[in-house]
C-alpha cells in the first residue's frame, strides 16, 4: 500500500516521479456543456484534431503496456465527466466532427435518478449545475442514449454517486464500486473496462477499495493524474 | 606516447578536488536546475525570475475558467501494474523523450510555484499541470509521444 501525499512538495514529488518515469498521455476533461458554449467546444476541439488523434480502450492498453502510441500523431483522451444530458446533445457531435472517440464517465447514480430528482441528486453529490438549461428538469443522459454512445465510443464507471470512498464503509463502498459495474452489465449487456472515483483513491492508495476494482473486473483505474492498468486481459464483455 | 599511470591518477585527484571546491564555493541548489534541458516548448531552461513570471501570468490567465463547463488539458502518467512472463515483474515500457521533457519542466515550475505561493497545499499540483497541459496543447506542435 502507498499513502497519498499531504503536502504539496510530497505530491510534486510524487508527479514528478511519475512523468520522468512513465509514458504520458494527454486528456481533456469536460463536464457540464451547456448550449451556449457550443461554439467554444467547436473551436477547442477542431485545434486538438490538428494536433492529436482519438485513443481507444485496445490503444489505451497497448500504449499502458508497452509504451509505445503507433500513431502519427499523439493521442488525446476526450473525456466527459458525470453523465451530463448535453455531453449527448452538445458535445458528442462535436466530438465524432472532430474525429475522437468520447470517453463517458458516467455516475450510475445520477443516470438512474427519475426525473425531478436529477437536480437535487446533483447538488448533493458535487455535481456542478452552474447552467440548467433543460426546461423538463432531465439533466443525466438515459441508459439508452448511453447503449447508443457505446456502439462507437466508451462509457466508463465514475462510481454510483460521486462520493470519497475511502470514508465509506464496506457495504456503501461495494454499491459504487461492484453496484455500478452490475448496473453497467445490466444496461449495456457488458461490464465497463475504466473505474474514476471522486478524487481517487489511486489503486494501492486504499486496499478495501482496490479488492473491489478487481472483483469488478475492471482493467484500468483512473485518478489524479494517472492511468493505472490492473489486469492483462480485456474484461469479460457479458 | 608512453603511458605515465602515477601522473594520470594525480591528475585525476586534482581535477576531482578543483571541482569539489567549485561546488562548496557555488550556492547550494536542486540538483535538476543545473540542467540545460530543453523546456516542453524547444526554448533553453530559463532563468527562476522567468519561470515565475510565465508561471504567475499564466496562473493568472487561467484562473477565471470556469472548471465545470470548459474542456481543461491534463496530462495522465500511464502507469503498468500488470506482471508478465515467468519472472512475474512489470515489464518495462518505452520512454518516450515527452516523458523526461515533462517531469524536468515540472520540476522547475512546482520550485517556482513553491517560491510565488509558499503555502502550497498537496491540490495545488493540479493547477500547475493544468498550466503545463495549456501550454502545451496551444502551442501548436505538439510532441510525438
């Protein structure tokens, strides 16, 4: 097990280590895409698709294992964080335009919530909900424009509600961690390969955390500023 | 020429003593500012006040964002935990040079961070590889790796 660092000269330190160590990828990380911004993303993206091309679980893997991006140009992870209705309305036909694969951190939590309980469930689960822009009060994707996002994109676990797991105890902390993934194969028919938690914890940062990543089978664990790849083999699918 | 091995060794002794005493005479500082490397954008490692300065104004320039609703750059260190082969160890990956030209460039830019925000707490790394990160996506040729 390893401790998270507390001060900023350990965490320095520690992210130091790990870049002049250890391969580097680059993301971008979205979340909440309001309407009104659509154009900036437009922009955004259409400089990264000069510069970058879309990264794959499988190039994900290879590139974890090896080292090695076969690319002509670097990959650039797109991320969309929380499960946010308009990463489906605003951001993702920019994203295909653009030519990225989107990479879905979705919130089982937030996804299920009917209706009229998406916005408290947000404000109660650090969800940012600066801009409301859905008159009906729907603010969370549906499972089925997420089974739609999953035919050509990745939909990853970010938890069941986006809360500090290492504060958790064992039967909460199994609902978003196993739950999430049982309701993922439910959903879409398969498990999800990538685990985000609220902050971490990095795997080996939390050992009851991390017996449940792996018996969730998931492959790789994204935290603060790093990728970690768990397991050899692609996650059974069903 | 014949070979004096006696004189050699002294020679030796003298140059590592003369660069002993250049070293205690010299400011004691990180070891990696030393370094001339390449900074991630091509330019030659630049002066502390520099470094404060580009850090400062671009702190300054990135804060207003507003985190929940813009695309922010990051960087992801790739990090194999799997073991393979008969030896069980984590086989070792290819470095690409963006590696070792990140972690040097953050090393300068987190001593400078220290010195403009001595109060720096463990979060305040993101803010600094969220700089980086901008810089590098925006300067419009980016590195292979």
């Amino acid at each position: 097990m390893t401790t998270p660092p507390r001060t900023f000269t350990e965490s320095a330190a520690q992210i130091e280590q790990l870049f002049a160590t250890e391969p580097v990828i680059r993301a971008v990380n979205f979340h909440n895409a309001p309407r009104a911004k659509a154009d900036e993303y437009d922009r955004q993206l259409a400089q990264y698709s000069k510069l970058f091309s879309s990264v794959t679980e499988d190039q994900l893997d290879h590139y974890l294992a090896t080292g090695t991006w076969t690319n002509a140009k670097p990959g650039l992870i797109v991320s969309i964080y929380e499960g946010y209705r308009n990463g489906y309305d605003v951001l993702l036909p920019l994203v295909e335009k653009h030519g990225f694969i989107a990479w879905f951190f979705v919130i089982t939590g937030f996804i299920d919530s009917v209706g009229k309980d998406q916005l408290p469930f947000a404000l109660n689960h650090e969800i940012d909900m600066l801009t409301r822009e859905y008159p009906d009060g729907r603010y969370a994707l549906t499972w089925e424009q997420l089974r739609q996002i999953d035919r050509k994109h990745v939909i990853a676990c970010h938890s069941r509600s986006h809360q500090k797991l290492s504060d958790m105890g064992p039967s909460k902390l199994r609902e978003e961690v196993v739950g999430s993934q049982d309701e993922f194969r439910k959903q879409l028919g398969h498990g999800v390969r990538a685990f985000a938690s609220l902050t971490g914890p990095a795997y080996g940062e939390h050992a009851r955390t991390d017996r449940l990543i792996r018996a969730a089978d998931y492959d790789f664990v994204f935290s603060n500023f790093r990728i970690q790849r768990i397991r050899a083999e692609p996650s059974r699918r069903a | 020429m014949h070979f004096n091995r006696r004189q050699a060794l002294i020679s030796i002794g003298l140059a590592v003593f003369r660069k002993a005493a250049w070293s205690l005479a010299t400011p004691l500082r990180p070891i990696a500012w030393g370094r001339n490397h390449a900074d991630l954008d091509g330019s030659q490692t630049p002066t502390d006040t520099a470094t404060e300065d580009r850090l400062r104004a671009d702190l300054a320039r990135l804060a207003p964002r507003v985190y929940s609703e813009e695309g922010i750059p990051v960087f992801l260190a790739c990090v194999n935990l799997v073991p393979a082969g008969p030896s069980h160890q984590v086989p070792k990956v290819n470095l690409p040079p963006f590696s070792a030209a990140l972690a040097s460039t953050f090393h300068r830019n987190a001593q400078a961070y220290q010195r403009i925000r001595p109060g720096a707490v463990a979060k305040d790394v993101a803010p600094l590889i969220e700089v980086l990160a901008d810089r590098d996506f925006s300067r419009g040729q980016a590195a292979k790796g």
